[in-house]
C-alpha cells in the first residue's frame, strides 16, 4: 500500500464527445509508458493587474491553470499504436484516466483534450513516441479531476 500516487501508472483513454467521456465509453488501455515520462504540467493562469500612477498595484485576477498530459511510448516487436497520426497530428478529442501503482490512491482524470505526436529514434531506445495531450475546458468540471478506481471499472 502506498500513501502517493506514484510508481508504474495505467493509462486508459477513450473519445471525448461534447467535452465529456461517454457514459457508457469503453476505456482501452494503453500499454506500459517509458520510466519516468508519465506527467501531468500546469502552466499559470495569466495575470492581470490594475495598476495606479507609479506603478503600484490596485488589484490583481488570476486566470485558470492550463494542462498539458505526455508519455512516452516504446514501439514494440508486433505492437501496434494506440492512435493513428498525419505528421504528428492526431484527429478527433481524446479523454485520458491515470490510475496509480497503487489503485486505492487519487488518480487523474481527463475529460477532453487534443493529441499530438512527437515521434524520434535513438540507438539506445529505437523508436519512441512521445504523447502530448493539450487539456481543454470540459462540458462540465474542471480541466483536471481527481480520478479513484472503483471495482469493475
């Protein structure tokens, strides 16, 4: 039993329609990413200040957080790839749930977002397809939401 959310991931995606997973989707699991490559990257809301003569600040708002979700993928003798691209583009919204190494601690949910591709080639790791997912605003929630795995899902 673990305390955090660490250690070998599962990854599961499905269609998101209308900004949302179906009800009823069928979640297909992806295979085993590259150590270490699995993360979740928020980028700071943009700021905007109000500002008086001599530049001190009056008030200040924050914007909404933005996400980007990657992996990276080996390719594998006799395995197939989980999305089919053009040049990097992938087509359509894709929605992502991460269950940790330890199911029974708080996962990630992903409603909507878009995916692209990077793939490359390195003597020591061969092919490599590296995922990178550009959370959007869902139908309903936030952007990214706590994801616990319940028995028969």
């Amino acid at each position: 039993m673990s305390v955090l959310s660490w250690g070998k991931p599962q990854i599961e995606t499905t269609t998101s329609t209308n900004g949302a997973p179906a009800s009823s989707a069928t979640w297909t699991k992806i295979d085993t990413p590259k150590k270490d490559t699995t993360k979740l990257t928020p980028t700071a809301g943009e700021e905007s200040e109000a500002l008086e003569e001599g530049g001190e600040p009056v008030d200040s708002r924050t914007g909404k957080n933005k996400y980007t979700f990657e992996f990276d993928l080996f390719v594998k003798k006799g395995g197939t790839r989980p999305w089919e691209d053009n040049d990097g583009v992938i087509s359509g919204e894709h929605a992502f749930r991460l269950t940790p190494e330890d199911d029974t601690c708080e996962g990630i949910l992903i409603d909507r977002c878009t995916l692209r591709l990077e793939d490359s080639y390195s003597t020591a790791e061969g092919i490599l397809l590296h995922y990178v997912a550009k959370v959007l605003k869902p139908a309903t929630g936030k952007m990214v939401k706590p994801y616990t795995k319940t028995a028969g899902s």
